[in-house]
C-alpha cells in the first residue's frame, strides 16, 4: 500500500532551524504539520533580530509556514497524555531535543512506537544518538568549524570562515526529510516504522564532499581558496570594472571559448595554462591575467559577451538582486502571503516542482497554540476536558 504525502500527519517537536526547516519542506509537498511548541513558544519566537512591523519574529516566520500550531507542557501529566494522543495517530515525529531528554519525556521511539509499531520517529541534534560527542550542544557554527567546512572557506590568508548560509542546519533538515521519505516508503512494505538518526556534524560532513575526496587522494588537509573550485581552473569569482562575476570555464573546449571571448590568444598558447592541472597549479597567476582583462568592462557586458560565447558566467548579487530577479519570480521562488497580523509578507517558494502532485503554500506559521482545541478535540477530547487541561497549565 502506498501512501501519498497528503494523507501523513508530522508532528514537528523541534524548534529553532534544522527541524522546523525538515518539517516546513514535507508541509509544502502537502502533509499535514502540527507544531507542537511549549508554552513559551519556540525559541525563534522570541529571539532577538529582525522582526516585522508588529512584531512577528522574522526566524520563525521563515521555517513554519503550513503548520497547525499546538502549545503542550510534556512536563504535565495532562499535556504528555495529550502529545500521546496525537502520536497515536500521526505518521511521523520529528524531535531535535539533545540525546536522552526525548527518553526523560517519554516521547522517544521506544516510548511512542507502543502505541504505534507504524510510526516513523526523527531525531535531529548536533552531533548525533551515538559516538562522544552525542551530549554536546550543537550550533550550526559549532558544526561548521568541527566538522572542517569553516577550515576551507573564506581568503587563502584570511581567518577560518563561516559559511554565510548556515549549511549544517539547513542540509541537516534536508537529510532528516529524505530520511523520513525513505523510512515511510519502507514501510508501505513492513508495515512498520523506524527510528531516523541525523546530525548537524553528520550533515556538514556529508556535504564535504570534494574536500574529503582531496584529502584520501593527495593526505593533505584542503586549504582555503576564496572562491575558487578545488580541482577545476578557471572556476570562481573576479572583479570587474563595476563589481564581480563568476566564470565556469572547467574543461578544455571551455577554456578555449574563453580564450576567444576575451581576446586573450596569449592565455591559450601560455604552457603554464595548457591543461586543467596547468591551470589549477599556476592559479594564482592565471587569477591575475584574468582579472586584469575582466576589470576593463562592467559585469554585465561581459556576463553578455561570455555567455554569448558559450562560456558559464553569472553575476554576483546581494539578496535583494537576486529576490527581485526575473528568473526568481518566474520559478515562482519569491511568493506573497496573507498573515493574519502582518499583513502581505514575502517568503521563499517551494523549490521542488512535482508535475503530478505540485507543493503548495497553504497555511501562514501559527500563532502560539493557535489549533489547540482543534487538534485536542480531533484526538478525541472534550470541551470541559480542553478547559481543565488549560486551567492546569498543560497546554496553552
């Protein structure tokens, strides 16, 4: 029996980026999210930075949209029993607590999995269930910097970098999603559920892919290169008369059209630029022929021209460049929503386009414990029952 993504119930139990980020990906291809908070609220809610004009914080707003919200107390006798309920039924449980506290809350695997022997149960936290660093807090920049990324990224003689996208936690919920994928579709055959066990370490390392595969094949550690590729030349940014451009002239056929497009003959028939490892040995001096014939035009006459040419080249822009792009609104990567207290906002598209069963932003982030009775009354609760829960304090 197959199950279509519509038809799942998640239960998001996580707070801050990775897991809200995981659960926000599998509400926009058209499962039904609860976001369970505890009775102050996700810790984005009241985070410092940039908030909206009536105060909605800004964190939150960008990784809980298509979410029915919950406020439980899982210290409570009452709000554990209710959580209960709702597992009972759900599909999947993403939980991103550290190591133990699920097990101390009786929301583990173990615990749920009696109740229901289908349900797919999702831990993501910084370092993992297993190994010893397991109890450590984990921090996308922790992450970064431990797992090697921070090492390679930024100017040859600058200081370790932090990427500025925050890589561990974002690939970290994506891995979480694909794994929760693969657990449901083992168990359209099993019929049961499974434990799913990813990291924010785990997640950046997986991501390391060109430098591991530098370091096993030369046993050097990777250095930075600023933005140069680590085994193709030229691949990276340069300066131009007015701001910078990205040139991707990897391979032989390309180098050649590049050549030509610039005007440079000199460049082809130089023996230090003969072949890809020519290139990538004399970077540094391949780097400075370049720029000096780049800087001589704006980007984007040369983005033109080498395009033109047949050469891979882009623009580098801030955020408000590439959000206002064409490109952008046609993908249909920059949407409009209706929230309730702000009014038209802005936010991300759903960067998976499905032919058949197309994702869709359907519900703006919720207000704290704005679905409680729904939720509690759909789990089979009462009204007088939903009174007393709130009157103990055990959901909001």
């Amino acid at each position: 029996m197959t199950l279509a993504l519509e038809d799942l119930t998640v239960i998001d139990l996580t707070q801050v980026m990775a897991g809200p980020f995981c659960c926000q990906l599998l509400g926009d291809l058209g499962a039904d999210v609860i976001k369970v908070e505890p009775p102050r609220g996700d810790a984005t809610r009241e985070a410092t930075g940039h908030r909206l004009p009536h105060g909605e914080s800004a964190a939150f707003l960008a990784v809980n949209r298509n979410k029915r919200g919950i406020s439980v107390d899982l210290r409570s006798n009452g709000g554990l029993e209710a959580f209960r309920r709702l597992a009972r039924d759900a599909d999947v449980v993403v939980e991103s607590f550290r190591p133990g506290v699920a097990r101390r809350l009786g929301v583990d695997y173990e615990s749920l999995r009696r109740d229901n022997e289908r349900l797919v149960h999702a831990s993501v936290s910084g370092f993992g269930q297993t190994g010893p660093y397991a109890n450590r807090p984990g921090y996308d920049l922790i992450a970064q910097a431990m797992s090697g990324i921070m090492s390679v990224t930024g100017d040859p003689d600058g200081p370790p970098t932090k990427s500025g996208v925050p890589v561990a936690d974002l690939s970290a919920g994506l891995l979480c999603a694909v794994g929760i994928l693969s657990a449901l579709h083992s168990r359209t055959v099993t019929g049961r559920g499974q434990a799913v066990d990813t990291s924010l370490y785990d997640a950046a390392l997986a991501m390391s892919v060109w430098e591991t595969a530098e370091l096993w094949a030369t046993g050097e550690a990777p250095t930075r290169l600023g933005s140069a590729h680590r085994i193709n030349a030229p691949y990276e940014a340069f300066p131009t008369r007015d701001g910078h451009l990205t040139v991707g002239a990897n391979n032989a056929r390309l180098w050649d059209r590049l050549c030509v497009a610039l005007d440079r003959p000199d460049l082809f028939a130089d023996p230090r630029f003969a072949t890809n490892d020519d290139r990538v040995r004399n970077r540094a001096a391949l780097r400075g022929e370049l720029a000096e014939t780049l800087s001589t035009k704006d980007t984007d006459a040369w983005v033109e021209l080498l395009l033109g040419a047949g050469v891979p080249a882009g623009p580098i822009r801030d955020y408000r460049q590439s959000c206002a792009d064409p490109h952008t609104l046609a993908r249909e990567m920059v949407v409009e929503l209706d929230h309730p207290v702000e009014g038209r906002v802005h936010a991300l598209g759903v960067p998976v386009k499905l032919s058949g069963t197309p994702g869709t932003i359907r519900r703006t982030p919720p207000s704290l414990g704005e679905h409680t009775d729904e939720l509690l009354r759909a789990a089979g609760y009462t009204d007088p029952e939903i009174a007393a829960l709130r009157a103990e304090g055990a959901v909001t």
